[in-house]
C-alpha cells in the first residue's frame, strides 16, 4: 500500500435492509472502521434492496482510476458473496478484489457471546439453561454449513451443546428450537443472535419464547477489527508488485 499514490478504497458491502434501524447500524459500523483509521476511505454499498448497488458503487470507482477493497458486511460465504459480489468483481477487470465475510470465525463468535453476556447480565459461560443461535437461514448450503460452523465454535466456547434456530428458508424455527430445549429439560432458555443488525428478523425473535434473547452483533469494537482485518488480508494481494521476469542468461540482473 505504501508505494501506491491513491490508497484503495474500502467498500463496506451489507446486503441491505427496509428497516431504518438496522440501516442505522449498519451506518454506524461503517462509521466506526472510519474512526478506527483515519485516513482510509470507507463507502456504502449493498446487494439488495438499498441503493447505491455494488455493481454501481465499484464502476464509479474504477472509472475514477480508484482500486476498492470490497469487505461484506455479511454473516457467511452464501449467494450474495459467491454470486453478486464475484459477479460485480468480474466487471471491473482487476481493480477490485474482495475479502471474505465476517463468518463464521472466532471473532465474530466472540461478538455472539458478548452480545448474549450483555442480555444476561452475567458471563455467557455461567448460564445454567439452554442456548439457541438465532440465524436468518438461507437455502444456500454454504450458508447453512457457515452457521452449523458457528454453532460448533459456540458451543466449545460455552463448553455445552448449541442448537440452531431459524427465521426463514430452513428449520427448526428459532421458537420450535427453544420448545425443543424446554422438553429436553432445559431450565431456562437463551437466545444468542446471529445477526448484524435489526430488522424484520431480529423483531421476531422477543416472540420465541425465549427467557433472555440478545441483541444483534451492531457495531460492535470487535466486528471494526475484523472489518480492518479483511481489508489488510485483501489490500496486500490486490497491492502485490508484478514478478520480476527470469533474467536472461548471460546477463547480469539489473
């Protein structure tokens, strides 16, 4: 990056929602990887129902002769990463690379269980009832492998069983989950959430009859540094100094 003259840009690319407050904390988040590092510029764009379109977005930015860093502000490798991002990169012939998303890695399951700590008022580890990850569910199946992934590292972190629930495409639903837990013995019932922001899903959840249900990821300090992370993982490929051609034999390099 240091040899570059204009630094690239990083696109923050969510997917994209009616609901004002979880376009309100996704705005926040973008806001906040600003903070983090003064200088770098950060953009919006998204792969459904918001404007500006990524596709728009990445072609404003190379025709301006900017190189972009699309990081998405997503949950697993589903449709949106492998399909329309792949898609938008592919017209942009180089100048833009993407990272991975966010999930289902260590850090975000630490954001989970900070999240879920804050509705419980106590360490997530010490609860003595049932746990429910709540995801949006996807009919992709690496979506659905993506969040059985965060299941499992839940649960090792917690050092008890996780069980899924979800709020479309796939079941059990996050309420017949949490009935599950109940018949299985469970004295009380919490429900971690597997979401960025609010929403038409995250309102649904008070509904699960759930004893304590945490509040999406949001802006939290630990998805800045990931956001930061994937930009610095990507930006290093996409800054990479063509190889040197073999010299000729007989000739001394120059």
């Amino acid at each position: 990056m240091s040899d570059r003259e204009t630094p690239a840009v990083l696109v923050a690319c969510s997917h994209g929602t009616r609901s004002p407050a979880g376009r309100a904390v996704v705005e926040e988040l973008r806001a906040a990887v600003r903070a983090a590092r003064p200088g770098l510029e950060v953009v919006a764009a998204h792969v459904d129902v918001q404007e500006p379109e990524l596709g728009a977005v990445l072609a404003g930015l190379t025709a301006a002769g900017r190189t972009s860093v699309v990081v998405p502000l997503l949950l697993s490798s589903g449709y949106h990463v492998r399909v329309d991002i792949a898609d938008a990169l592919r017209d942009n012939d180089g100048h833009a690379v993407a990272s991975p998303a966010l999930g289902p890695g260590t850090e975000v399951v630490d954001v989970v269980v900070d999240r879920l700590a804050q509705a419980l008022g106590a360490p997530a580890a010490d609860f003595d009832g049932a746990v429910v990850l709540a995801a949006a569910g996807s009919s992709d199946a690496r979506a659905a492998a993506d969040v059985e992934a965060a299941v499992a590292a839940l649960g090792a972190r917690l050092g008890r069983t996780v069980t899924a629930g979800f709020l479309s495409a796939q079941t059990p639903t996050v309420a017949d989950a949490v009935a599950a837990a109940r018949a299985a013995g469970a004295p009380r019932v919490a429900v971690a959430s597997y979401l960025l922001a609010p929403g038409v899903f995250s309102a649904r959840l008070p509904a699960s009859g759930a004893d304590v249900v945490a509040a999406p990821m949001g802006p939290h300090p630990g998805l800045v540094r990931l956001v930061l992370d994937r930009f610095d993982a990507a930006v290093s490929t996409l800054a990479a100094p063509p190889a040197r051609p073999p010299a000729r034999p007989g000739r001394t390099p120059v």
